[in-house]
C-alpha cells in the first residue's frame, strides 16, 4: 500500500510508515475497542470476489456473514461497477429535495415499489438502515399528530433487537452495550421480549404457548403505558443482531391482531433480511407480515453503495402528504437521499438478481446449506441451531442441560472469532451467545461444506482450550 499521508505539524505521527501504524494513528473504528486498537494490528482487506475476501498479507478468508449481511454478491463486481461508472460520468450527485428528481431516483422507486412486500404507496430513501429506521419513527409521530393524537408516540421495540446507531435507533436498541457510556433514557421508547425459544421457553411450553406468552407480555406492557399513548411497533422479522433468531410458531399473527386491537403501527425492519435473505424476497412475505412502513437497506444495492429505503403505504402517506400542507412542507430529508449513483447501483443490483434469479438459487441452495450447517449442533459448544434460508443461527451453551450461555470470563465469542480468523473463516458471533451465518446470496455448495468446515475446525480449537 502506497502512503498517501505527507504529515502534518499537529499531527501525532506513527512510528512507522506501515498501513497498521497508520491505521492505529489515526483511524477511530466504530464498533471496536479502542485502546485494544493499539495494540492488535488491523486486519487491512485489499479485494475479494465471491464469498472469499483477501488482506494485504495475501491471506484469504470465507465471508460467512457477508460482512455485515450487505455483500449479498461478494466483494466485486463489475456489472455494477459499470453502472456507478455510468452515473457518475453521467449525473454524479443531485439533491432530491423540493421536487429536484433525477431519472434513476424515479426509476428505481418504481422498481421498489413494484416489488414491496405489500401494497406501498411511496418511497423515500437515505444511505443506513439507521437513518431508514430513525425517519420511521419521525413518521409514526408526524403520522399521530396529524391525527390528532399527538400523545401516541411510544414507540416499542424487543430485548435483543439492532436497529442502527442513530440517537433514536440506538435507544431503541434492546442491545444495552450499543448504550454503554452515554447514559441512554428515552422513556418512550419501551422494550419487550425477544423471541428466543431456546432460551426463554419454559420446560414443556410448545413455541405456539410461548408466542401467546410474548403477546400477552406484550399487551401487558400496552395496557400499562396506556394504548393511547403507543405509536408504533418497531421490529425485524428475523431478530437478525440476536443472531438471525425466527419467531416462533404463530408469533406474528397474534402480534398482528394484538397491534390491530390497540391501533398500533407496525415498521418492518428489513434492514438485514430485504432481497432474499429467507429465501423469500421479503421476510414479511414468510411470516404473512403487512407492515405500515418497512425499512431495506442492505442487499439493496449489494452493500456497493450506501442506500437505504423506506416505504411507506398508504393509509400512512396519505396522512403525511395532506399534513405536510400545513408545514409548507416535510422538512426532513439527507442531502444524499435518492443520490443518483446510488439509485443507478441499486437499480443495477435488483436487474442482476432478476436476469440471474438470484433468489432462485437462494431457494435452490438453501436446503443444502440448512443441512450443512444444522450439522453442527452436535458440537460439545451448541446447544441448539435453527435456520431459514440463508439465515443459520447457533445457540452455544456450556451446559446443554440448563440452556446457559458461557459467561464472560469465557470470551467464548472473542475465541471463536480469532479462532476463525486463524482458520481463513470469518464468523459473527453474538456476544458468548449465538453464531449467526448469513453468507452472500452467491455462496455455492462447495463454499458451504469449506466453510462449515472451517467453523468447526475453530470451534474444536476453542473447546479443546476451554475444557
Ligand atoms: N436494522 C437491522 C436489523 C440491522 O441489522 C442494522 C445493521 O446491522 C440496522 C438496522 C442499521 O443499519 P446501518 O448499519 O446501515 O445503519
């Protein structure tokens, strides 16, 4: 890697001139330890293609989560490579705001559209699932105090649940590190369960009298906080950041009608599970799902271009569009909302998953790949594996019996992450808890039996130093 950097007076400068020296002088990583920084070097990642990624030390490792779920082609490619190209020879940036549009803005939320998992009325779009999310929310409280019912702005969401890092995503949060050191306190944003089977069913509960069990909890906290005062559910179908768990049997019809009784709105976050992730293209289209706004982000356009979009349908729309009137306007937007290079990309992207039935393969492949990698439940680490379509999620456990998670003198994650690295295997881990697989859609069957293979390789290692 060629420096680029020519050093400035104020400026602390490493002591080498090495990529990692760099990187530890100056890069401040989300997501990561930071005075651990100092010390680890960086992995550096140079390139990669199909579901094999490369570091600048010619190492080689198996994506098993896509990354973070957005590479649903890989890491390169040169279809979509040419559409960025286009647009931005073409038209490389605009606004979208009063009314300034732009042919592939117009094109791809057509596209959306057409494609939404239920009827959507229109689409706005932003570059994060975050900021896809966090404009959710500033529509339920638009959308109730348009209705005259400015009160009903609490908003829910479930122990266990990423919904991003905005100020209002993070607190919604039911993952309490994301809320670590900054003294998070919203109290209308309220928490319930996370549908972990698994862990929470009690000895003999069928998973249909735990769902009936997380919808009665859940119509317990409504009542308590007074249903006039609840805006909206906000929740992913597949608990993806709890490491890709499924609801339980029955889990969303109950909570449909409880929504329904009590007129609550739902937000699908589809952030994660948008374009194929289930094997459906819509997570909501597997669980019957039919939310009032939904959120996309990652496979939108496969994790090339930072995009996001949320729909929204109509009884929603139409409320917010004859309210905006009022305001002289909706005065919320980015400036890089419906960018043009993005759209193009992501444009591009859902074409090539039609002209290469993507989600075809997915369901062609995804059999193969529940089987491969629910063989690993009968390692001495996993308590329980269940799965869909390129979602695997493994419950460790250091005793089968009671269901417990190793604690966190164990660094049970951080061993079988480095355990992993060690292997050429790239694997998410879940805190102590649970291994989620989410591979790029393009995986083949080879890849599948190489990277169980490499799973299980660092997960023997990481028994054999624990026990
Ligand atoms: N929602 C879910 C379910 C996610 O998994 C994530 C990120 O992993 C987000 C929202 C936030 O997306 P982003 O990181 O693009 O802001």
């Amino acid at each position: 890697m060629v420096a680029i950097f020519s050093g400035k007076p104020n400026m602390t400068l490493p002591s080498t001139n090495s990529a990692a020296a760099r990187d530890a002088a100056f890069v401040f990583h989300p997501h990561s330890n930071l005075k651990a920084q100092a010390e680890t070097p960086p992995i550096i990642m140079t390139g990669g293609s199909g579901v094999y990624i490369r570091d600048d030390q010619g190492n080689s490792y198996l994506e098993s989560a896509a990354s973070l779920g957005q590479c649903s082609l890989g890491f390169s490619n040169e279809r979509l490579a040419k559409a960025a190209y286009e647009a931005i020879s073409t038209l490389g940036s605009i606004h979208s705001f009063r009314n300034i549009s732009n042919p592939y803005l117009i094109d791809l939320s057509e596209k959306l559209l057409s494609i939404a998992p239920t009827p959507m009325a229109r689409v706005m779009f932003q570059s994060s699932g975050s900021e896809a999310n966090d404009t959710a929310v500033k529509l339920t409280w638009y959308y109730w105090a348009a209705m005259g019912k400015p009160q009903k702005r609490k908003i829910i969401s479930r122990d266990g649940s990423y919904h991003g890092n905005t100020i209002i995503t993070t607190a919604l949060n039911g993952n309490p590190a994301t809320h670590l050191g900054c003294g998070f306190n919203f109290p209308e944003l309220l928490k319930t369960d996370v549908t972990n089977y698994y862990r929470h069913g009690k000895p003999g509960e069928t998973e249909e009298q735990f769902s009936q069990r997380l919808v009665d909890s859940l119509e317990d906290l409504i009542l308590r906080e007074d249903p006039e005062t609840i805006g909206a559910f906000l929740a992913d179908i597949t608990q993806a950041n709890s490491g890709g768990l499924l609801p339980p049997a029955g889990y969303w019809e109950k909570i449909q009608a409880l929504l329904k009784k009590y007129d609550i709105l739902l937000i699908a976050d589809e952030v994660v599970t948008g374009f194929g992730r289930t094997g459906q293209r819509w997570a909501c289209e597997v669980y019957g799902v039919t939310p009032d706004m939904v959120s996309t982000a990652k496979a939108l356009a496969a994790g090339f271009q930072p995009i996001s979009a949320l729909m929204l349908n109509e009884r929603v729309w139409n409320v917010v569009r004859d309210e905006s009137a009022k305001y002289g306007g909706f005065w919320h937007g980015y400036t890089w909302a419906g960018h043009p290079v993005a759209c193009a990309v992501a444009l591009e992207t859902i074409k090539l998953y039609e002209d290469e039935d993507i989600l075809g393969h997915i369901q062609e492949i995804a059999p193969f790949f529940q089987e491969q990698v629910a063989a690993l439940a009968d390692h001495p680490l996993v308590g329980n594996y269940q799965g869909i379509g390129l979602i695997g999620g493994i419950d460790l456990t250091d005793d089968r019996e009671k269901r417990t998670v190793f604690g966190p003198e164990s660094q049970l994650g951080a061993r079988l992450t480095k355990a992993g690295i060690r292997n050429g295997l790239f694997m998410r881990l879940m805190g102590n808890a649970r291994i989620h697989f989410s591979p790029p859609f393009i995986i083949e069957k080879d890849d599948i039996v190489e990277m169980v293979t490499r799973a299980r390789r660092a997960m023997d290692e990481v028994n054999a130093e624990l026990r």
